[in-house]
C-alpha cells in the first residue's frame, strides 16, 4: 500500500473479466478525435467498446474569404480547416440557440460545392472591407492593386466599374491592374447582363 501526503492509497482495482477501460469523447461517447473538446475515462463491456472516430467534432474546409463552406475546386490559397461541432438532428435546437461552434450551413458563392454558379458574376479580388495602404516613398503611379472576377458560364468581357464609373473592360481570365487612388471605393463587375454584388474597399 501506497502513502500519498498522509494517506494511504488502495490499490487500483482491474476491471472485471469482459469490462475494458476506454477514453471515449466527453460529449458523443465515441473514440476521441483531434477536435474533440472533452474526454473522459470509462469502464464498458468489452463487446460494446467504441470503435469509430467521434463524427461530432470534426474540421471542415472554409473558405477563408467568408467563412462559408468551400467547395472541391476552391484554390488553396482560400482554403481552411476549421474545426466544429456537427451535431445530430435531435440537437438543431440547440445549436440554434449555441451557434458559436455551429458549422457554416451555406456553400461561398465563391467556390460552391460543384463548381462555379451558374449566371454568375462574382468579385473574387479584393474583399469586401479590406485596406489597402499606399507603400511610402514609391511613385503612386507604379502601385497598383490587381482586380480579379470569376464569370459562369465564362463570357467573352467583363466590364469592370468603380464608384459607378467604368474603368476597364478584360476578357479572361478578367483580371485587370488598378492604379492605386487613396479613399474609399465601390467596385462592380459586368458581364452578360449579370452584375456581381458590389464590393467596399479602401485605399490609404
């Protein structure tokens, strides 16, 4: 027998014959993932001892451009592993009511799940919200910021437009250079009838 701090300590009793001892998630009851949060220690019969991976916790592509799930043909580049819980049916109501670990239930327009969308004209470069700053001691005339648009079914122009004036037209891949001009801006994109959702971004 074993002291510890004044104490005795018994001995760990064995499981009895058929029972084993498992590390299970704290919150499915299956073998523990990478992600689970939780994990606990439990005696079962060895016959009834999990085998499969937790499937509640688990990572998902993002895309990183607006955190909505990234389909196949989303570049790399944009791609995310994100960890989160993807609970049962029985449980909707309430992940609805603890939406801080839910998973995104809506493809990115930009890289859906098969494909481009169909008809449409999406702005895949520059973000909405982002600041771009002016570098220092360079001419302003040689900093530019590259525009960039994916069209589906691809067309043979995009008419690019900023602040409701057109800048450029390009045919594909439709990417064109834009001198940098310090403010605040609204970009749109063109092609076929089809209008992209419009883009905010600064220049500083």
């Amino acid at each position: 027998m074993k002291l510890v701090a004044g104490k005795a300590s018994l001995p760990r009793a064995a499981p009895p014959a058929g029972v084993v001892e498992v590390t299970v998630c704290g919150e499915s009851g299956a073998v523990p993932g990478p992600f689970c949060p939780r994990r606990r220690t439990v005696h079962v019969a060895e016959r009834s001892a999990p085998r499969e991976q937790c499937p509640w916790h688990r990572a998902l592509a993002v895309d990183k451009r607006n955190g909505l799930l990234a389909g196949p043909g989303c570049p790399a580049a944009f791609v995310e592993q994100r960890p989160f819980q993807v609970l049962p049916a029985e449980y909707a109501g309430w992940q609805k009511d603890h939406p801080e670990r839910s998973p995104p239930s809506r493809w990115s327009p930009l890289c859906p799940a098969r494909g481009a969308v169909a008809g449409a004209v999406v702005i895949t470069w520059p973000r909405d919200g982002d600041v771009f700053l002016v570098e220092p001691g360079y001419d302003l005339r040689t900093q530019s910021l590259r525009l960039a648009a994916a069209v589906e079914p691809r067309q043979p122009k995009l008419i690019w437009t900023l602040d409701g004036r057109p800048i450029a037209s390009a045919g594909w891949p439709y990417e064109v250079d834009w001198p940098l001009a310090p403010g605040r801006h609204v970009l749109q994109a063109a092609a076929a009838g089809s209008r992209s959702d419009p883009v905010q971004f600064e220049v500083r």
